[in-house]
C-alpha cells in the first residue's frame, strides 16, 4: 500500500511530530465502547465522614484478544472535580473523600478513555449529607443572684458533638424567660459562645437558650437555668457619646460612656460596661471610677446605633443609656474576569459595594506590566465590559481600577494575567469545537515544562488539569500534550455540548486561571504546512514534498515553490492537516484563490489525538499559479488561509 511518511510540525514551546495516514480514504480503527459504573461505600453521612467511591470500567462488548482498559477515571461532582484516579488492572478505580457542607451531592465518575477503549460517564450516585448535632451549655448568669432592676448577663457555650467536634457552630442562640417570654438573641462568636444583658423583675425565672442551628449542626436547646431575683438595688444612670459620629469603613472611633447614681450614700459603683451595637457586642470595658472607654474600627458600612450597658453589682443596678449614631460610609471593592467571543476578548468588571446605592463613575483597564492603559469605560449597573481590538501581550498583569463617587471611594482590583486560549493552527478564539487541539498563552501557567510522552494523553501533566465546564455545570476533563509555564496545549473535551462554557485551568500552588469561551460544532483552523505527493500513471509515487519548512531564525514558516511537472499523466495529491473539522455537519469544502476543490477525505488524522486530515487532487488550473491562499470551511466557518507556490 502506498504510504505518506511522518512529518514534523513546530508550534510555540514544541515540535510536533504527525503520523500520516494513506492517501485516499483513511480508515479509522474504531475505539471499543465502554460502560463506567459507579458504587459509594455509604450514602448517607454527616458533613464530618468520609466516602469512597468505586467506580468500574468495563467493554460493552467482551473481546478476549483485547488488553483492558488503561488510563484515569475523574470523579465528579457537578463542577466540582474530587480527584483522578488510575485504573487498576481489573478495571476499577477507588477515591476517599469528604464532602465540605451538607446536602445532597451527585457523583458521576468519567472514564476518559486510552487507544483502544472510548471513554464514558457512569450513571449519577446520589449522596445525602447530613447536619452533626449540637449541644448547647447550661446558661451561666452574671451576677448568679441579682436584684430587681439591675444587669443580668446571661450567656451559653454550643459546642459540637461527635464526630463533628473540631468545628465551631455559627449562627444564634435566642434566650427565652419561663418558655414564654423572648429576652433576646445573641449572634456566636468564633469560639461559639454568645451572651445577652437583661433585667428581671423580682421573682423566680426559668431561663432557656435554644440555638437555632446552621449550615453544618442541627439546633439544640440548653437545660433550664432557675435565677431568684430579689428586691431592688440603688439605680444607676448611663451616659454614653461617641468621637467622631461619622467614619469610613476601617477607621477607628471611640465610645465613652459615664455612670452616675443617687443616694449612693459615697460608694461608688463597680463591675464594668458592655458596648452594644444593637444586639452585636462591639466589647466590655471594666469601670474606671466612674467611666469606661472602648475603640474599634471593625464596624461595617451603614448606620449604627450602639448603646452602653452598665453590669451594675450588690449595690448598684444595672443601667442602659440612650444610644448614638454612629454612620460609616460603605467601601467598595473591584473585580476583573477575561471572556472570549467572536468580538474578540472581552475585559469585565464590576464593583461590589456594602452599602445599597449603586455606584456609578468609570472603570480603567490598564496593562500594568507595560503601564499603558488600554480603555476607559462608564460603570452600568455597577458593572463594565469593554471588547479589545488590539490585544495585549499574553501573561501581562491587567488591573482594573474604579474611579469612586460621592457614595463610595475609589478602588482598584487584584492584577490578573491576561490569559488568551486559540486553536492550534491560529490566532482565532471565536469558538472552539470538541476534539479541537487548542493552546493556552499565558504567565505562571505551570511550574515547569513537561511534554506528554505517550498516547494516550494525561488528564494531568506537569500538576496541571484543564476543564470546560458546560452551561449545565458539567466539567468535561481536557486530555493535556505540554505544558509550561506561558503555553499549555490541550485537546478539548469530546464530549463537551455546544453553547457557553469556562475553562478552568488547576495551576500550581493552587492557582486557578478561569475564561469563558464558547463550544461550536466545528471550528476549523489550518497548519501552515502541508504536504504535495506526486503519483505517476503506473501507480508509483515519489516521497511526499513538504509545502514549507520552518525558518528558526524568523521563528516563521518558509514556503516551497511545487513544481507542476510536465507529465501530463502525473496527479498531484495535497494533504491538508488541521483541527476542529471533523463535527462538521456538512461537507468540508476548501477553496485555492476562491476556486472550490473538493476533498476526498476530510476527518480524524487517527494518531494523534485533535488533529485532523484532508486530502485533495490538485486541479490542472493551479499549474504555473504562482502565490495561492487555501483556506476550507464547514457549516458556514472559514479556515484560517495556508500559503502555497506553484510553478
């Protein structure tokens, strides 16, 4: 049979090496169907327990002559990725894992498939994960037996009981008085204790704490706490002011706030005052004489109306003064996120705010790496998108910075670098299409630089993963060909839908580089090298001639002039190479100086995964045509122009 040897193709950061088919109609080794089956040790857990998740890959159809199946499987759970693991020799694959909050979580398991198996999804395991319980501590009151009018501390410890004891239930814990009466609720803090000030009248109460639970326990209530309050003490009068009444959010005021009492007979009073901004504790301050004093600068943005709570003690009751208003103005914040399209790429940022006024102004995105600044734009509805058209260089650092207004002030975000993904063969990111090799330019990408050695591909290379996760928020897992710290080359997903996707790249030190890009059934770009085969009328063949040969002074392609021949009888052949044809739902057709020439094949290349072939006869219109641009497209896309010569 007449063959076509190997040919070499260099891109940016590697040669690539392609083994090409015959001429005429390559025939395709079809991979064996696979079913992927998945199993977990428990379905029902706590938020603290782990799983181990078996999955199972099997032929749909046994064949004894053939190997089983090699490769990873990828566990999942919508978009979240759990881990990849190695299939074993029977066919199975294991992972233990814990699931970070509670709810329900469907697992599937994704076999991506080696050179003789196709990969596939198992069916979706669904995993129920349940609160931990709570516990909540007997109500301890400050001071134990106080009197009619005078300040009531009462506060809780909730805790968590195993297996979840090394975690700190959030939320709050409201108090009730004789299972009727609502005293108050107090918000955990980070150790989850919580506290309310109270005044009882004199009698017997009967105090409950009930926690009302979060995202990892169950509520719970405390014993009843049984408080005797006897008559009244002398009554006291709390003062409170505040320096300065009106602050930006992370700047300091001060709260100080006076006792004074009547017929105190020359004792004076003790114990200390607790800040109150509404039902939040700011802090407790003991008394100094008669006055206590407390600074902060972590109050939010808004309006604060914070009292000063005196504890009283055996002489004294306990008081409350009028609050003051405290008002800090809301801060804003800036992010910055990349998008690709067929307008080109696409800048995004929106300012996030903690006060409730939209903010208006101008966002700028600058190139902080060459300090130009590449557009200015009017904030709407507190976000901004521009579209480039002259883009920058990939891996620069891009920031974007928010003007402010008379409601909030300026900011500016985090610097990105600009990360550019583009097919193979060009510089076109309009879309991608499934099986498609396509490169990511970037900086810091990797770590190091690391080429797969061998088919079939990783899913992990160099401690990196790429993904698309679909609109659906299924993650497809890429298969990677290099990687380095400025370009990783990928395959994306086969089994990636069309529609709006993001790629999301796992970098090291746990760096995450995130795009939005969009999927389409072909996407067709063209290699700048070809190759012209000369059959003559007996059958034989000359060696393939390569349509160019790369110049690494220039770092470009050089093209060959092809000679015609003057045999009349000699056909010449020209083989194309390519990706992201082969889910064209219509002819492939390609074009020599906008003449049509018709392929004979157009598909899979059949070694190396991504790339695809088309193979041509060479009309007699193109002898002696000097300079011709070929491009081919399907389902209405066009391909990037390949340059040929002809004498």
């Amino acid at each position: 049979m007449n063959t076509i040897s190997g040919l070499y193709l260099r891109f940016p950061g590697a040669i690539l090496i392609l083994a090409v088919a015959p001429v005429g109609v390559l025939p395709l080794a079809a991979q064996t169907k696979t079913a992927a089956t998945l199993s977990a040790s428990a379905t029902n857990v706590t938020v603290s327990q782990t799983v181990t998740l078996q999955a199972q890959v099997s032929a749909l159809v046994q064949q004894p002559s053939l190997p089983p199946p090699t490769g990873t499987v990828t566990f999942i759970a919508g978009s979240v990725m759990l881990g990849t693991e190695g299939l074993r020799a029977d066919g199975s694959s294991q992972l233990t894992v814990q699931f970070p909050s509670a709810g329900v979580w469907m697992v599937q398991a994704v076999y991506v498939g080696d050179t003789t198996y196709a990969g596939s999804t198992s069916q979706g395991v669904s995993i129920t994960v349940t609160l931990a319980t709570s516990s909540v501590s007997s109500v301890q009151a400050s001071p134990p037996n106080p009197a009619a009018g005078q300040n009531v501390t009462l506060a809780v410890q909730v805790s968590g009981l195993a297996p979840l004891t090394k975690v700190t239930p959030t939320g709050a814990v409201a108090f009730s008085d004789n299972g009727a009466t609502a005293l108050g609720t107090a918000t955990l803090d980070g150790t989850g204790a919580g506290q309310i000030t109270v005044t009882l009248s004199s009698g017997t109460h009967v105090i409950v704490a009930s926690y009302s639970g979060d995202a990892n326990f169950s509520g719970s209530s405390s014993p009843p706490l049984t408080i005797v309050v006897q008559g009244a003490l002398t009554t006291t009068t709390t003062t409170l002011s505040v320096n300065p009444s009106t602050v930006n959010v992370g700047q300091s005021v001060t709260f100080m706030a006076s006792v004074s009492t009547t017929g105190s007979g020359g004792v004076s009073p003790t114990g200390s005052v607790t800040f109150m901004d509404g039902s939040t504790t700011l802090g407790a301050t003991p008394l100094t004489g008669t006055s206590a004093m407390l600074s902060t600068s972590s109050l939010a943005a808004g309006t604060h109306n914070v009292t000063a709570v005196y504890s009283g003690d055996s002489n004294f009751s306990g008081s409350t003064s009028s609050a003051v208003v405290v008002t800090v103005r809301a801060s804003a914040g800036v992010s910055l996120a990349f998008s690709e399209g067929a307008g080109g790429l696409t800048l995004t940022s929106a300012v996030t705010i903690n006060g409730n006024v939209t903010p208006t102004g101008t966002v700028q995105f600058t190139d902080v790496t060459t300090g130009a600044t590449l557009t200015t734009t009017a904030l709407v509805n507190g976000s901004a998108s521009v579209t480039l058209n002259l883009l920058p260089a990939a891996g620069d650092m891009i920031q974007a910075s928010y003007s402010g207004d008379a409601n909030y002030p300026s900011s500016t975000s985090a610097t990105l670098p600009l990360v550019v993904i583009t097919s193979g063969f060009s510089a076109n990111f309009s879309a991608f299409a499934p099986d498609e090799f396509a490169s990511i330019f970037g900086a810091s990408l990797a770590a190091t630089t690391v080429s797969a050695s061998q088919l079939p591909l990783p899913s992990t290379l160099g401690g990196l993963m790429v993904a698309i996760v679909d609109a659906s928020g299924a993650a497809h897992v890429a298969l990677l060909a290099y990687v380095s710290p400025t370009q990783v080359n990928v395959i994306i997903p086969g089994d990636t839908p069309v529609g709006p996707a993001t790629l999301l790249l796992n970098g090291p030190n746990g760096a995450t580089f995130k795009v939005s890009i969009t999927i389409a059934s072909v996407s067709p770009s063209l290699a700048p090298v070809g190759q012209i085969i000369r059959v003559h009328f007996n059958g034989s063949q000359d060696l393939p001639v390569p349509t160019a040969f790369f110049d690494a002074t220039t770092q470009s392609w050089i093209t060959v002039a092809i000679p015609f021949g003057l045999s009349s009888t000699d056909t010449l052949y020209l083989v194309l190479y390519g990706t992201g044809f082969r889910h064209s739902h219509s002819t492939v057709t390609c074009f020599a100086n906008g003449q049509l020439i018709s392929p004979f094949y157009a598909g899979a290349q059949g070694t190396f995964p991504g790339l695809d072939q088309i193979n041509l006869v060479i009309p007699p219109f193109l002898r002696a045509a000097g300079a011709v641009q070929v491009n081919c497209g399907a389902d209405g896309q066009v391909s990037n122009p390949m340059n040929l010569i002809f004498q």
